[in-house]
C-alpha cells in the first residue's frame, strides 16, 4: 500500500461561489501530489440518511415523489437531509414519521454511503428500522408531495431486477441491507 502523502490533494485557497439551501458550492484551488496545481469544484452537502424500515409482514416502507432534476416519479426508501448540527439517528426517526407516519422500536446503523466523493462531501447514513408503529401528528414537509407505500421484500426486489428502482440510496441500502445478513 502506498504512502498516504503520495495521494493527498492540499488546500491552497478557495472561494464560496453559490450559497443555497440545500447545496453550497466552492472553487478550491489544490496542490497536486506532483506539486502541480488544479482546480477542484466541490458541493458541499450538509448530509442526510435512509431508512430501510420494514414491517412484521415482511414488507418495506418506500415512498413515490415526483424528483424535479430527473423529470419523473421515483420510487425510494425515505430518506431526508440533516438539519445543522442534528444527529444522523435523531434525523432518520424525524425523517421516518414525516414521510410515512411510522416510528420504529429498533434502530440499526447499515453504514454510511458517499454519495459521489469526485465532486461533493455528501454522506448519507443507512439506518435499518423494524418494530414499526404509527405515529400522530406527523407529515411532510410543506414543499414536499409524496405517496407512502409498502411493498413485500421480495416485489420491491423484483422492481430493483427490472430496473425499476433507480434511486441509488435505495438500492446501496437495499446491498448493506442484505451485506449485514438482513
């Protein structure tokens, strides 16, 4: 294995060049490990988490909403971005009762998932969450329209098989999922 300062990009200067709600983008200028330079465009992403939560009757919790980037209806696992400073766990109970109205008894962490490190920090945190239960007063968030759905292990398998389950969160959760020994 190779030395770690034989990889390792070093910060020279940078700036903010967009400031948004969800995203910020900065343009950092890198020394190289060669000693050249380059400029690295960086999103940077607050973080966020997934939840494969799944029933007695063997079934997971997804939910349809239109994606505005992609143009269409996606199916996915709830998943949802971590306020600052907020606690992964802390954000998947918040995220699960809002987009489904369930709670869950047990939490287990899956793993953490890089979402595209060639351009962004985001990092999102698998949770698998059984004992489902329902919660009162809970619901999405106001700029948010989505359809809660269970559907059995094996048919939401049977989407991922033909393609129709695209989302990547969903299907990287679905693989630590089964990893873990499910």
């Amino acid at each position: 294995m190779s030395n770690e300062n034989e990889l390792h990009e070093e910060r020279i200067d940078g700036h903010l060049v967009y400031d948004g709600k969800v995203v910020h983008l900065e343009v950092d200028r890198v020394r190289l490990p060669n000693g050249h330079e380059t400029i690295r465009e960086v999103v940077r992403h607050q973080g966020a988490v997934v939840m494969l939560a799944i029933d007695g009757e063997d079934r997971v919790l997804l939910v349809r909403q239109y994606r505005y980037p992609v143009g269409r209806i996606l199916m996915e696992l709830p998943a949802g971005k971590l306020d600052p400073g907020e606690e992964p766990l802390v954000c998947a109970r918040r995220e699960l009762a809002e987009e489904t109205g369930m709670g869950a008894r047990e939490w287990r962490r899956l793993g953490t998932l890089l979402t595209t490190p060639g351009f962004t920090d985001e990092a999102i945190h698998v949770f698998l969450a059984t004992g489902l239960e329902p919660v009162e007063g809970a619901g999405p968030d106001e700029d948010e329209f989505l359809q809660a759905v269970r559907l059995p292990v094996n048919e939401l398998e049977d989407l991922v098989r033909r393609g129709e389950v695209q989302d990547a969160k969903t299907l990287a959760a679905l693989y630590l999922w089964r990893l873990t020994g499910r």
